[in-house]
C-alpha cells in the first residue's frame, strides 16, 4: 500500500512592499517568499508534492453583509507518496 504524507500552505495575497500588491504568495519564516500561484504550484510540484484542493481560507465581504466575497488566503493541501512505500496494484 502507497503510504502519503501532507502539507499544507497558506497562500495568501501579498502585502510585502517588495512584491505586487495582489499577487498570490506564501510567505515562508527565513524571509523566502513565492509569488504568484503558478510558481507556488511549480516549486511544490518540481519537489514531488501533488495538489489535492486549494480552499478559501478567509474572505471578507466586499459589498454589504452576503457578498460578493474577496477571497483573502488560501489553503493549499498537498500529498507525494513517502519514501520507501509501494503501490498495492489495486
């Protein structure tokens, strides 16, 4: 049976003076940051993980109370297959 690990990311709009405002990014703690979602997905990717779902993680209601919504943060779900495991061949 292939045995999975996870992560998950927060990918959220960007608010650093040194990026577009807007941009989609994941801001990691030693100072690297990704922007944008396609170079988010190709940096994951390129290292083995494959995307489950991307969720919204927060929003806010940009006009009155029931939306439309503005999507702030994301959360990304990823899964690769753990070093060492191997299909069941079911």
């Amino acid at each position: 049976m292939t045995a999975w690990e996870h992560r998950t990311v927060v990918v959220g709009r960007g608010r650093r003076a040194d990026t577009t405002p807007g941009d989609w990014q994941v801001d990691f703690g030693d100072g690297e940051v990704l922007v944008g979602l396609q170079t988010v997905l190709d940096y994951y990717g390129s290292r083995g993980w494959e995307l489950v779902t991307l969720l919204p993680q927060s929003w806010a209601a940009t006009s009155g109370q029931f939306g439309p919504w503005d999507i702030t943060q994301y959360r990304a779900v990823f899964k690769r297959a753990t070093p060492g495991s191997a299909g069941s061949g079911r």
